[in-house]
C-alpha cells in the first residue's frame, strides 16, 4: 500500500512538472517565434543588417519599372552619407532620370484644363484690394511701389503694383471672388517703426482692423482673403494672426512643407525671381553649353556646405563659395544644369535665374513645393533631388543621354516664359500664373478656431 502510495506520488510530481515545463516552454516558444519574426521583417524592410546601406537608402525613390539592376546603372558607391538638410525626415523624390527613363515631354500636368479655366479665370476672377490712401502712415506698407520693383524679393512688389492697374481689380466687395490684405512684409521687415521685432504686432492689429471694420473677414473666418510675401521672415510673421495661417491663402517664396506655417494645396509657391523686364533671354543652345553643371552661392546652410566639400576640385562641376570674380551669368549660360541648393530658407532667385539663361534646374532641397506645381510638370524641365544624394551628383546627371537633355532644355526654353514679370503683364508671365493659383483657391473653407 505504502509502495503504491509512494509510486501514484511519483507519477502526480512528475506529470505536475510535465506540466509546468509545459507552461513555461509554451510562452517562450511563442515569444522566440515572435522575435524571429520582428527581425526577419526589419532585416527586410530596413538596411539595419545590409553592410552598405546606402544602396538600400535610396530605392524608394529609384524604383522605376525600366530599372532592374540598380549597381549596374549607377556603378561602385561613395561612402554612406547623412541626410545634410537639418530637419531630416521624409525625402521629396528623386526625379527618375537614371537607366533609360525617357524624359517626360509634357510641361503641364493638363494643357487643355489649364486653357479653358485661363480663359474663365480671365473673364470672370475679380480681387478686392482693402483700399488705402497716401495720407496713411504706413502707405509705403499697404499701397503699391510707384517704382520699378528690384532686388532678390521683388515677387512681392511686382504682384501688388501689377494687380493695382489689372482688370482684375474690382472696389465692389460683393463682386469678389477673393479679397487682398496688401501689406508688405519686406518693407515690413525695413521700417524703421516696425522691424523684425514689431511685424507680428502690425499684423495682428491689420486683421484685428479688417474683421472690426470691415463684414468680409468674418463671414468665412479669412478664408477668402490672401496676402503676399516672398521675404523669408513672413514664415515667423504671422505667428500672432493665427486665423491667416488656419484659413487664409498665403502666396509665399518660402514654401517649405516642413514649415508649420505653410499648408500646400491651401497656400501657394510664388517664384522668387530676379526682375528683368527689358531683358531678353538667351538662347544658348544646348550644345554649346560646355560645363555640366554650376553653383555659386554663400555657404550658409549643411547643404550647401557639403555641396562645395564634395565638388569643389571637379572639373566638371563648378562649384564656389561665395560671389564669383568672372561673369555669373556667363556662367549660367555655359553651364547644362544650374544647382538650386537650400541656403536659410529653401527658397532662392536661382531657379529663376536658370530658366532665364536656358539652363536645366537641378533643385537640391528637401520639402520644397515648387512654384506652379498644381500647373506645370517639373519633371519635363528639371530635376529634384534630395540632399542626401549631393554625392551621386555627377552620376544623376551625366546618366541622361543627349536626346533626353536637348529635350529638357527645349522645355526650359519654353516655360521660362512662365518665370518672368513685366510692367505690363504678358498672357502666362509669372503675374497671370500666381493669378491662376488663386483662381484654383478661390472657393472659401473655413477652419474653426478653438
């Protein structure tokens, strides 16, 4: 009886720790699986195991259906680099001219739409320009220039002065489309009375004035109302009119998406471009143009200064700190592909400055939105690469062939018309195209405040 007492104890202490081997192991088992799968899937989806991972870096801007064999095209790789532009985060894509890509011919994303809405836009768009006099203190601010606009922010100026005599002007609020808060904030930003410091504060106080005065800001919360400014600190200068930056249409150089203040498709880019009224612009044809490519600039941003570390003893890529001692736009105009590359603000007259000697934009910059983009196809006449690429520069650009380049720059060619201002607008110039972008915009939305 004892012996069998002793046995049936055996058996329970042994099937009790079957059972809490059982317990324990299945958990661990369970837990080993898991893990094995979390880092099968990082190891496929990252460069966390791969021993170059710049290779893999860069496939989510590279995939393309004509490229199968990526080292094939762009050869041995330079060392792995860093993304240069200090914000980091998601890259703009890379315009994929690499293998055999055929350029894409068609500068505008639809021709025929973009003509007949021209055509309405035309006829119909009416602005409501808040009306100021001379006597004003401030009328150097709210009315326009009575001189030929100049300088690196002359956008600003040129759109006021250009509006104020354009049959798109109405002084009957209950005819308008949209309605224009015309201060400058370049001029702004150079009043002795205002300066940096005080900008928020006019600002504040001119909306503040708007809704108290006037029925038109209240009934959509502003959303009907837009205000131009192509000087860098209109990013910071609405900071105090929190309703402009939730509901109004703002038309700006720095139309950055990593801004908090800029929101694309809501707002608009408006091209930095250096005034050249008189000027006609050249045409060089694309044969003629011996260097492939050229930057000058100050080196005032990571970017910038990673641009001139990796390219400055190349031979085929001009590169310089600072101004140049030769002729600038000579060298525009020998020069296949002009660099755009962030300084401060993304923003730059560069691009103007390329398209206006006949030379193919290469823009360096990440977040950028780029003037015109809701009309016109960057990719027919430009390339876009992010920052972290600067040392696949040469490679990006010597893999087109010199079909597709002649291509890109007949297209340059024919939309530089598009990037140019004129004392007197010219169908399509830069003042009908910022026209067209606020004909776009023009149905009101409203973003309640809290």
């Amino acid at each position: 009886m004892a012996r069998s007492f002793i046995l049936l104890y055996s058996l329970s202490r042994r099937r009790v720790s079957d059972s809490l081997r059982s317990l324990f192991f299945i958990p661990t088992a369970l837990a080993l699986t898991t893990s094995f799968f979390i880092l099968f899937y990082i190891s496929s989806t990252s460069n966390l195991f791969n021993p170059h991972p710049h290779h893999q870096s860069r496939l989510h801007f590279l995939q393309n259906p004509n490229v199968h064999n990526l080292q094939t095209l762009i050869g041995s790789q330079p060392q792995a680099t860093s993304d240069f532009d200090s914000h980091g985060g998601e890259l703009k894509p890379l315009r994929s001219s690499i293998g055999k890509t055929v350029v894409n011919e068609i500068i505008f994303h639809d021709h025929d739409i973009f003509t007949q809405d021209y055509i309405k836009m035309n006829k119909s768009f009416k602005i409501f320009m808040y009306p100021h006099n001379k006597n004003d203190p401030f009328a150097n601010v709210l009315l326009p220039v009575d001189f030929e606009p100049e300088g690196n922010y002359a956008s600003e100026s040129f759109f006021k002065k250009t509006l104020n005599s354009s049959h798109f002007l109405t002084k009957d609020p209950s005819k308008a489309d949209l309605f224009y808060l015309p201060f400058s904030i370049a001029r702004l930003r150079h009043d002795p009375r205002v300066g940096i410091d005080g900008i928020q504060d006019f600002i504040k106080d001119y909306i503040f004035n708007v809704s108290h005065y006037y029925p038109y800001w209240n009934r959509t919360g502003g959303a009907d109302h837009f205000y131009v400014s192509c000087h860098s600190i209109g990013k910071v200068a609405i900071n105090k009119a929190e309703e402009i930056k939730l509901n109004a249409i703002q038309v700006v150089c720095s139309s950055s998406y990593f801004q908090s203040a800029y929101i694309p498709h809501k707002d608009a880019s408006l091209p930095q471009i250096w005034p050249r009224v008189d000027a006609n612009p050249p045409n060089i044809t694309s044969s003629q143009r011996k260097k492939l490519a050229f930057f000058a600039g100050s080196i005032n941003s990571p970017v910038r200064q990673k641009l001139i570390e990796t390219w400055q003893n190349d031979t085929s890529i001009s590169v310089h700190a600072g101004h140049l001692n030769t002729s600038y736009e000579q060298a525009l105009q020998d020069s296949k592909f002009c660099l755009h590359v962030k300084g401060y603000e993304v923003n730059t007259a560069r691009i103007g400055d390329a398209l206006h000697h006949g030379c193919v934009p290469v823009i360096i910059a990440n977040y950028y939105d780029l003037p015109f983009a809701d009309i016109l196809n960057w990719k027919s006449f430009s390339i876009v690469i992010p920052t972290l690429d600067i040392p696949l520069l040469q490679r990006i650009l010597m893999s087109l062939s010199t079909d597709e380049y002649a291509s890109m720059h007949k297209n340059v060619l024919e939309v530089r018309k598009h990037f140019r201002w004129h004392v007197n607008p010219v169908d399509y110039d830069a003042f009908y195209m910022v026209m067209y972008e606020l004909w776009l915009r023009r149905s009101s939305i409203r973003v309640p405040l809290s």
